[in-house]
C-alpha cells in the first residue's frame, strides 16, 4: 500500500495548508516525520493561548494576543542570521526550533488563529510574506517575521521597495489572500534555491518534482531537473528531460543554448559511458 503522501495532500480541496506542508518536509528531507505529531504542536499553541482571548467579535484584539503569544512569550522569530538555511521552509523545524522565514512563519500563523476562529490568512506582497486578518477595508496586517509587528499600507510599501526595489504605487490587489496552492510553490521555490546553492542535487530534485505537481504546465521545471541531472553526472536522465523541455517550448530563449551546448555535451558523455 503506498504512502499517504504531499501528492495526495495537495489533492485534497480546500488544500488544508499546514498538513500540506508538513508532508512536505515529509517527502523531502524527513521521511520518518510524524505529520499528526506536528499538526498536536499547533493544536497546543492554540489551546494554550486560548484562555487569553476575548469575544470572537473583536478579531483584532485576538489576532495581536495570539502575535503577543507566539512572537514574544513562545519566541518564534525570523531567522535573518541564516535566512537560506533550508531548516527555515519546513515547518517541523519551524514549529521546533522557533526560527523561520515570512512564509512560514506567516503559514504557522495562520493555522494557530484558524484553530482560534481569528479569520488570518496569508498574503504573498512582492518580495515578502506577511499575514492579514479579515477581509474588509479595515484588516489587521502583521509581519511575522518582524515579531508580529502591525503594518500599515506606507509599511507594506516600504517592504516590496527593499525587497524588490520597486518604488511605485502600491497596488491593492497585492492584499489578496494567497492560494494555498501558491504559498505551497513558494516555499518550494524557496527551498530549490537553497539545495541548489548547497549543490544537494538529490533535495533539489525532490523539490522541483513536488513543483512539477502544484505546476504541470511550468515547462521551465523539466529544463531545472534536466540541468540538476547534467550537474550530478547523470547524462541519460539530463538529456530525457533537456529534450522534454525542448519538445515543449523549442522557441524559449534559453532553447538554443540548450540544443547546441549542453545537448550535445550529454550526447558525447552518454557515449563514453
């Protein structure tokens, strides 16, 4: 019988994001991980803040008891010493260690305050993650890796300009609340580039597969798994996805270089072997 895994998680609509991300780092990194382990963790946190909140009606005082809680009391904090270590995209380490990026520190978020009935969700701004809670003109906007910290729109601007470099107006849409599914192929995105900074060609792999389920139609993931495979010495592999990149957009820009560089080198590598 085949394991329950990521690929069958993300099947599951509404994805339920913090399972979906603990299976994750499951199929990655940590394959002996207790997923429902890791989901009573989170419970806990919202049972133990639970007695501090107040009526349901006042979602905003909630949502900055639970940022007070999890940010200054728990400690969970942004990792900015050591901002691409892998460790920081899994949420078993986040949830363990109390140190992580936006992103997940945003996704912890938000599952505890669901837990709570506090209405918080995730928002991917350019360049960086925060959370939201509510849905009208008066949402409460925090940045978790900042300890929680309230933002006001002049803040959210000023964190897409350092992050991006972009200094135009701020754009209201980027307020929407983000995909499960998308926050999901961000952390992904995250977590290629650090394996493939520390040349972890097996991780980097097993990241741009979970990439190509969230992402069937992203051609661009057949080039990255046939130039990982170029890297790690495995020609016959480098050239079956280089060509299925090939076949898809023979036109992409990066086609040529492909067709008459590295295609060729694998040919006369695979000869020799």
């Amino acid at each position: 019988m085949k394991t329950w895994g990521f690929a069958n998680e993300i099947r599951q609509q509404p994805i339920h994001l913090a399972r979906a991300a603990l299976y994750l780092a499951r199929d990655i990194a940590y394959p002996e991980l207790d997923v429902d382990w890791y989901l009573e963790l989170l419970h806990g946190l919202a049972t133990a803040v639970l007695p501090r909140l107040i009526s349901p009606a006042f979602i905003h005082t909630n949502a900055i008891t639970l940022a007070q809680f999890l940010f200054e009391e728990r400690g969970y904090r942004g990792n900015a010493a050591a901002y691409g270590d892998p460790r920081n995209s899994f949420l078993n380490d986040v949830v363990e260690r109390g140190l992580g990026i936006p992103i997940t520190l945003s996704v912890l978020y938000a599952d505890v305050a669901q837990r709570l009935d506090i209405p918080a969700y995730g928002v991917g701004l350019p360049g960086h993650f925060i959370v939201a809670v509510g849905h009208d003109e008066t949402k409460l906007l925090l940045d978790p890796f900042h300890n929680g910290r309230q933002l006001t729109l002049p803040d959210c601007a000023r964190l897409v300009q350092y992050a991006t470099g972009y200094d135009g107006p701020f754009q209201q849409e980027w307020l929407a609340p983000t995909p499960a599914s998308d926050i999901l192929v961000r952390m992904l995105n995250n977590l290629r580039i650090a394996y493939l900074k520390q040349e972890s060609w097996a991780k980097a792999t097993a990241v741009i597969q979970n990439l190509i389920l969230l992402q069937p139609d992203t051609p661009e993931h057949l080039r990255d798994l046939g130039l990982i495979h170029y890297e790690n010495n495995a020609p016959h592999l480098a050239a079956h996805y280089l060509d299925a990149y090939l076949q898809r957009v023979p036109d992409a820009a990066d086609a040529d270089a492909i067709r008459h560089g590295v295609r060729p080198a694998l040919d006369r590598w695979a000869r020799g072997n």
